[in-house]
C-alpha cells in the first residue's frame, strides 16, 4: 500500500516465500485477533497474496495493517509484517461565496468559494455549465469568469473539492448573467425661457430588472439622486447659451446606454420694459405701464422693483425704446 490516504476499496498485497510452502498469508486489522482476511492462493506466477479491503466499513482514521504468513506446518512468520495506513472516506465541502444562488452579474465576476476537509484540501475546481474545469490549489479559492462570453441566461457554476485520498466534495448553484443594456431613450429638449431648458425622453425597457436615468449637461451629470421619471427641467441656466444635453439609461446591474446628444439654446433675456413679450419696447408697452401707474400690486409693471409703477419706471421703458 502507498498513499497518503486510503477511500473505498484498496487492495491489500504482501509477499510470503517459504522454504517449503507458504498455506495462507492473514491479514489483520488493528489489534483484531481474527484476521480480516486469510488468502491461501497467490497471484499466478507470484509469491504475492492480495485482498480487497473495503475501508468504509472502518473508521476516519490511523489503522495498522498486519500480514502473517503461515507455512504447511502452521508456523508463522515472525517479524510479521506491519504497515499503519489512514483511512479517510469523508468529503471535503465546498461552499461557493460568489456569486449566490440566483446572482445576476456581468462584465469581469471573481468566482469564489471555501472548502474543508477532515485532513486537507488539495485542489479547488470551478466548472462553468460544461466548461473546462479551472484548478485553484491555495484557500480562498477563486478565478475570474469572463461573463460576456456567455449568453444573457441563467447558467451553473459547480465547485469541486478534492482532498489527497481522492474524496470529492461538490456544490452546484445557478447563476445569471446579464450584460444587456437597456432600450435607447429617444432625448427632446424644450426651451422654456432665457434659464431653463425642459427635457423628456422616451422610457427605455430592460431584459431583466427596471431602469433609471441620469442627465447629462455639457459631459457632466446634472441630477444628483437617479431619475424614475423620463423628464427633467434644467434651470438657472444662462441666456443665449447652447448647452448639449444627453440621458443615461442604467439597470440595476450597471449596464447602461446614452443617448444621442441632443444641443439646445436658451432664449435671449427679455428686454427691460417689453411688458407685453413682443421683442420690442414701444407704444404697446408705455400704454400697459400708464395703464397700471402708480399701482403697487402689479409687481411686473414695477421695472425697478421699488414697490410702485412710477416715473422711475417710465425712465427705464423709455430708455430701452425700440419702436
């Protein structure tokens, strides 16, 4: 016997010469007085006599092994001859840690996983569906798993663990993978006045789980919390800018999609006295701000914000006059 752990069946063999004939050779477990097994037939051509011993019906652990010959007269061999073995019949178990039952991941995933074992661990094997088995020999175990040479589906990760007697331990889990983005949302801007743009998009699906959005002014993100809602207005922005808008769709894994980039241009600031929005300062308006003179509760008459519509205020209309 050579190994330094013995599981299942093992043949047992030793050798026995006589000077006339060997009878039988006995072998012997531990201390037992009766032999586990008397063999009285070599092997053809041989001075070897085996058994098969069958250890799972021993304990986890050291046992002595001794064989004794035994001649046609009934002497026996002496020194007998002795040999201490381990029997180890017991399972290592692994315990994958990444990813769990059920975990969507995507892009580079670290597969991961432990593994005991009565008397040690020797090699760790990660087995993607019917893949090629990937060894790892040094605890914690893992490898790195390419997701997007899967399919987005639900595939099996198995964990093998081997110790030196050839015991394997196995745990199987189901996994998915999802490395699909979302729709791409469809961006239109609207220009509301000289400082704020409104800004809506068409709602993007997923293959798995829901969406969120995040806008995107000039390459930098506007909003501060992820958006559920597919419109957004962007104010305090300054007059007669362009700005270049685009929305970034995100599932809850993290794949994600722009939009095309869309460029919108805030409105020109109003001109001081235009009172009735029609670009020009003229007639029309010093009729409406003559029409509310003196009044103090019509504050988009009163130019200088004093409080009243005034002679301060006919001043500024008539000195941004266009005709």
């Amino acid at each position: 016997i050579a190994a330094a752990a013995l599981r299942g069946n093992v043949t047992v063999k030793a050798d026995a010469t006589d000077n006339i004939s060997v009878s039988r050779v006995d072998f012997y477990i531990d201390s037992s007085l009766t032999p586990k097994q008397s063999v009285t037939v070599p092997n053809p051509g041989t001075s070897t006599y085996q058994f098969n011993w069958d250890t799972t019906l021993e304990t986890n652990a050291n046992h002595t092994i001794t064989a004794k010959a035994v001649d046609g007269s009934g002497g026996v061999s002496n020194p007998a001859s002795t040999v201490t073995v381990k029997v180890d019949n017991l399972q290592p178990v692994p315990v994958i840690t990444s990813p769990t039952s059920a975990q969507v991941i995507n892009g580079p995933f670290n597969l991961t996983a432990t593994a005991t074992d009565n008397n040690a661990v020797t090699t760790v094997e990660f087995i993607v569906d019917t893949n090629a088995p990937v060894a790892d020999t040094t605890s914690p175990y893992s490898t790195n798993l390419n997701t997007t040479t899967l399919t987005n589906a639900v595939h099996q990760l198995t964990v093998k663990a081997y110790d030196a007697a050839g015991n394997i331990g196995t745990q199987i889990i189901s996994f998915t993978v999802d490395n699909q983005p979302p729709s791409k949302p469809i961006l239109t801007p609207s220009v509301i006045s000289d400082t704020q743009i409104n800004l809506s998009w068409t709602v993007s699906t997923d293959n798995l789980s829901s969406v969120t959005y995040d806008v995107y002014r000039n390459g930098s993100k506007v909003n501060t919390t992820p958006l559920t809602t597919t419109s957004f207005p962007n104010t305090g922005l300054v007059p007669s800018t362009t700005y270049t808008y685009f929305i970034r769709a995100t599932d809850t894994i993290g794949n994600s999609i722009d939009s095309t980039s869309v460029p919108a241009t805030t409105k020109a600031p109003p001109l001081v006295g235009d009172l009735n929005g029609d670009g020009r300062v003229n007639i029309f308006d010093a009729s409406m701000l003559f029409f509310n003179w003196d009044s103090t509760t019509t504050p988009a008459y009163d130019l200088n914000h004093n409080g009243r519509v005034d002679i301060f205020d006919a001043s500024m209309l008539f000195f941004n006059w266009t005709g």
